[in-house]
C-alpha cells in the first residue's frame, strides 16, 4: 500500500469508517437476527432458502447504496471542499488518485460485505445448526456480489468525474437496471423484425454491463453447484470492464479544470 | 545565467461561459513573468484579477488556453516538477476527519519519507508553524487561522525549492500574520523561492523582493516595492518644534498641524529651502524633513482606477520594470 493509488486508498477507507459508513452493519445484524428467530418459528424445510436469499439480497442492496451514495461523492466532494488542490500539489497524477479512490472504496465494501457474511453465516448456523459443504456457494455468490459493487463504483466514479452527485446517481441506477436486465435487451434484438432495432439492441446488449450474470443468489439458496467456468469468466469480465470505465474516468478526470 | 525558478510565457486562460458554454470570459490575458531564484515575490491584484487563477495553472489544477510555464526549468505539466514545490491554495480545507499530524503524514507519504523521517518532520513543522499542541486535534475542530497555518505546513513539509502561497495572510490574527511573515522570511534566508498572492500591500512591500500588480487579468507593472513607487516625490514632510513666543508666518501656519509644541508640514519639494529658511526666523527646531512617496497601496489603487481609463492605465505602467 506504499504506492500512490494505495496510499490514496488507505486514506479513502479511513474516510469511510470514520463517517460511520460502517454503521449499515447494525441494520444489517438486525435485520439478519430478526430473519433468523422468525425465519426458525415459522417456516417448515425452507428455513435454508430464505435465510440464505434474504441474506444475500441485504448484502448486495446494502453494498449497491453503499457503493453509488459513497462513490457519488468520491471525487466531487474533493473538488467542492479543494480538498484536492493540496493533494494535486503533491507528486499525484490524477488517474492515481482516481484508482486510490476507486481501492478505497471497494477496500471499504470488501470489509462491510465481509463483516455481512459473518452474520449471514451466523444467522444460517442459528437456523440449520450445521454448514455444509454446499453452503461453499453462498461464498461464490458473495464474491459475485463484490465484483458487482466494484464495477457499480467504477461507473460511479466515472460518472462524479463530470457531472453532479445527483446526475452521477441516476446515471448509475440507470445503467445498473438496465444491465441487471441485460439479457432481455438481447431478446429484444433477437425477436425483433427491424435491422436497426436489432443492431441496436445487440450493441446496448454488448456496451451495457450485464449484471444479471453475476447473480447467482436462487443457485446459492437451492446450493447448486456453480461452475468453476463462471467463477473465472465473470471475474475476467468484471477486471476487463472495470479497467475500460476506469480508462475512461482517468481520461476525463485528466483533462477537467478544477475550478 | 542561471534557471528562473518560475517562467512563464503569455499564459492565457479562458473560461466557457452562459448556458450554452459558448461566450468565453478571459481570466488571464498574456501574463509573461520570471522570477528569480531565492526571490521572494508578491504577486498582487484585487479580488478577480487573476491571481489565483495563475496558482491554479501554475499548480496543473487548470489548463492554459494558451501559453506555457515552467518551474525550476520543467513545464508545469510535468507532475514530477511537483516534488520540489510545495502550494497552499486560498482558504485551504482539509480532511476533516483527519488530525494535523494525520494530514501531514498522509501528504509526506507520497514523497516516499520512511515512518522515522516522516514522524520528525511532522514535529518539525507543526512546531513551527505554531501547532505542536494541537496536533491530534481533527481538523474540522480547527480555525481559519489554525487551518491556514496547517496549509503552510503541508506546503513545506518537504522542503521545497519553490513555494507557492495563495493569500497566506488572510483570516490570520496579527500574531497568525507575524508567524506566517516570519516563515517566508525564513526560507528566504534558506534560498527559498516564495511567491505568493496578497492583497495586503504592506506584507508585500515588507516581505517581497519584487511584486507583480496583475488587474482584470493583465500584467500592469513588475518590479521592487522601491522602484515601483519611487516614480515621484509627492511632496516633502516638515516636522519641527516651535518655542513659545514665536508664530509662524502666515501662509505656513494654514498649512501646518500641531500637537502641542510639535508642528508638520507639506510643502512642495521645490519649496522645501525656502520653507526652512522661514522656520530658521522663527527660530523652530527642525526635528526631521522627509520626502514623502507614493506607497505601494497609491501604486496600486491608482493602477486599479486607472483600468477604467486604458489611457491613464498605459501612463501608470512604470516602462523601466516591465518585462
């Protein structure tokens, strides 16, 4: 973490906790024991799913607030206070800054979904009395989950880069609904009779981040086996995606005025 | 020769405008200027001259319209040129969920110091700017005043070679201010380069080898406090005691003000013999005759007026100093 990226991260993490970002946990560890204790009286043979569902819907809703709210605010709220006047004074190149924020806040979301884990595992141990070899996917399933938020906060941050928090945050939940429903934008193309609106709908398919792949709760709930081929091919995409919108963001951020 | 430690060549920036970004409004029209190394040099305007603006290009933070700079010979952009100069922008803000000393450690990691180098020079230079006490207090528990002193610590705590301060007095106490003169002093003496912005003229003409009066975004006049007010002799100042019994002439005592015994008057300077002889009949003890100049402030005001009036403006432009 000596580099300038890591250093910035470092420094970015520190902000979160000390903003009391951390703090979502409480409402998660209680959402999580009152799933459990209710979750244990009134379900018959499905305790498992639900636990296991619910649990991975709060973390990933948690974690997508959490990522576009706080990666919103990452490079504007730099810009509005001049925070970064002093920190561009110094030997930093923007896209270094850009990066630190960027490992920043996925270091941030690391930790809270790790923490969330813990009491997903916690609440599921409450509820079944035993883990399983099986339950390996629920970890799958929250990597997933990660490598989702992490690709939300590098369009947040490129979004920040040259437009207002608000804009930034509907630019995000647009792109991230629409990549959650990624594959039917593909249908679309698919069953369409015009050749515009099928060349246009296989390259939004193609552009758009397609979110739906990594969702892989219904598997974890039902402990399906995930194929490893998956495993590597959404973590390739997600790299791969993650660098271009980066490149992007360094591209912009490098060129803007500071005023 | 040697390298100017700042160069800058016809700078010009233009900001976009209006709803439709189309209209550009020039904020910085040309500015060419050296400055030497080891000077202390004041860079001077009112409020929307331009100023910071010129911070601001020379820092990276804005791009040039047009123009160029260099700073100890290396194009400003050049991120690598930042390692030997230190900045502090106007009304500095920092983290504030950071203390002082954890700001200073967070700034002195990106020029590589090892912990023990960091941790000494953190002590260091709170302690010199008046803040060892203070040092684990968060920021956001801070003063202007305090905040202000924490921003000139960030921009020498690497010991650079050229320092760039943006209104370094403003919102200081006289005490804030003294500490803060007595900073730039100090890396003076050390070789430093200082150039800095203010708008509080006597810090200038105390502080600065030489000063630039920038207005509405064009150079007006470069030179030392000295040569740039010295132009002319306003008129000659008299003080001297008269004893009791004795009056002045008549014309004379229109002219002059007195607090009991003590007397003073302005006389042109081509009166100033004549005057005297007169005083010498009546027998007045001459304390002082001094010629009195225009200040740094009339130098000023009268190239900020004179923006108004192009004509006068041109006039005011002291030829022998522009570069």
């Amino acid at each position: 973490m000596s580099t300038i990226p890591g250093i910035v991260a470092v420094n970015t993490f520190r902000e979160a906790v000390r903003d009391r970002v951390l703090y979502n946990l409480i409402f998660f560890a209680l959402l999580m024991m009152g799933a459990a204790v209710l979750v244990g009286g009134v379900s018959i043979g499905i305790e498992r799913d639900v636990i296991v569902n619910l649990g991975l819907t709060a973390v990933s809703v948690f974690g997508i607030v959490m990522a576009i709210f706080i990666g919103v605010g990452l490079v504007h709220k730099e810009i509005e206070k001049r925070t970064l006047y002093s920190l561009l004074a110094k030997p930093v190149q923007r896209w270094q800054f850009l990066v630190g924020k960027f490992g920043g806040l996925v270091l941030t979301l690391a930790v809270n979904t790790a923490l969330m884990t813990v009491g997903l595992a916690a609440a599921l141990f409450y509820v079944t009395r035993k883990f399983e070899r099986s339950d390996a996917t629920i970890v799958v399933a929250i990597y997933f989950i990660l490598l989702e938020l992490a690709l939300i906060t590098s369009l947040t941050l490129l979004f920040s880069c040259f437009t207002t928090p608000m804009l930034s945050t509907l630019y995000t939940l647009g792109i991230y609904i629409a990549g959650v429903f990624a594959p039917n934008i593909r249908d679309i193309g698919i069953v369409t009779t015009s050749p515009a609106a099928k060349w246009m709908a296989t390259a939004v398919y193609y552009v758009l981040p397609n979110f739906h792949n990594f969702n892989v709760m219904a598997a974890a709930a039902h402990q399906e086996t995930i194929p490893f081929a998956l495993i590597w091919q959404n973590t390739l995409y997600a790299a791969l995606y993650i660098a271009v919108v980066l490149l992007a963001a360094s591209a912009i951020f490098s060129n803007r005025d500071l005023k | 020769m040697s390298t100017p430690a700042i160069q800058i060549d016809g700078l010009t920036k233009d900001y976009a405008v209006g709803f439709w970004r189309k209209t550009m409004r020039r904020s910085l029209d040309h500015l060419t200027l050296e400055v030497n190394q080891g000077e202390a040099f004041g860079f001077l305007g009112p409020n929307g001259a331009g100023k910071t603006t010129t911070l601001k290009l020379l820092m990276g933070l804005i791009f040039p319209t047009s123009g160029s700079a260099r700073v100890r010979g290396r194009s400003i952009s050049d991120v690598g040129m930042h390692r030997e100069i230190g900045y502090m922008p106007e009304q500095p803000y920092f983290y504030d969920y950071l203390t002082a000393r954890e700001l200073l450690d967070y700034f002195a990691r990106f020029f590589g110091y090892d912990r023990v180098e960091r941790e000494e020079r953190i002590r260091k230079f709170l302690e010199r700017v008046g803040l060892a006490g203070s040092a684990d207090v968060q920021l956001r528990k801070f003063s202007k005043g305090m905040l202000q002193r924490v921003g000139i610590a960030q921009a020498i705590l690497h010991d650079p070679e050229v320092v760039f301060l943006d209104e370094p007095m403003s919102g200081l106490d006289p005490v804030g201010r003294r500490e803060v003169r007595d900073i730039i002093l100090e890396l003076k003496s050390r070789g430093r380069t200082i150039f800095f912005s203010t708008h509080i003229l006597s810090d200038a003409e105390m502080l600065c080898d030489r000063v630039a009066v920038l207005v509405g975004g064009k150079l007006q006049g470069v030179g030392a406090p000295r040569e740039l007010v010295s132009m002319e002799i306003k008129g000659m100042e008299i003080l001297f005691e008269l004893h009791a019994g004795y009056t002045l002439p008549s014309e004379m005592a229109e002219r002059a003000t007195h607090t009991g015994e003590r007397y003073r008057i302005v006389v042109p300077e081509a009166e100033v013999y004549v005057a005297l002889e007169k005083l010498k009949i009546c027998a007045a003890r001459i304390l002082s005759v001094t010629p009195l100049r225009p200040s740094l402030e009339d130098y000023f005001l009268k190239l900020v007026s004179g923006q108004k009036k192009p004509t006068q403006a041109r006039e005011a432009m002291p030829a022998e100093v522009a570069q």
